[in-house]
C-alpha cells in the first residue's frame, strides 16, 4: 500500500444534456483532463437531482426527455486542478464546480 498522501477532489456539476457544439459536455471534459494529464476522471450519472433552476432532473419510465444530473469526479494536486479548470472558461453549461481535500490511500493496481 502506498503512503496516504494529500491530493484534491475536483467535481463538476452538470446534466446529461450539456452539449458543447455537438459534442457532450461530459466528454469534451474528461478529453481536456486527459490532455492536461490529470490522474483520472470518472463521471457519475445521479438519478435525480436539480440545482440553480431549481428544476427537478429525474428519470421517468419510458421518458425520452430525461436530463439526468451527471457529476465529473477528478483528483490530483491542488496545483493542476486549478489550472484545469481555468481552462475551462469557454464551456458555459457547467454547473457548479467545487475543490475539497481529500486522502489518498492506493492508488492504481497494486502487486504483492
């Protein structure tokens, strides 16, 4: 197991429909992180959710409207998470964006 280490926890709010040109939010996000060469993002789909619009983002049976919130998760130093997100100026349908410290206990696969 690798020494804890202090790192950030980036989160991006947004919803499934975000679109930047013809190309999902949530995509052209993690692309950028990976250019940036972050650690990793992973993006999470909620169930239901809302926020500034108070609007109500749920999922109903058989809707083809649905517009479930999705949350962008990056960790890395503190340093190159912020200098991302200044990158990321240009793409007005983000939500809310919020930094928090986290521990790092593993990383990565890890042999006896």
């Amino acid at each position: 197991m690798l020494a804890p280490s202090s790192a950030m926890l980036l989160r991006i709010y947004t919803d499934e429909d975000a679109l930047f040109g013809d190309q999902p939010l949530t995509t052209l996000i993690v692309k950028r992180a990976r250019a940036a060469q972050l650690a990793g993002a992973t993006v999470l789909r909620g169930s239901l959710g809302y926020g500034h619009s108070s609007r109500l983002h749920t999922h109903r049976p058989f809707g083809l409207d649905d517009n479930l919130p999705v949350v962008i998760e990056i960790v890395d130093a503190e340093a190159p998470l912020r200098a991302f997100v200044d990158t990321l100026d240009d793409l007005h349908d983000i939500g809310l964006i919020t930094f928090e410290k986290v521990e790092v206990v593993r990383y990565g696969n890890q042999t006896p």
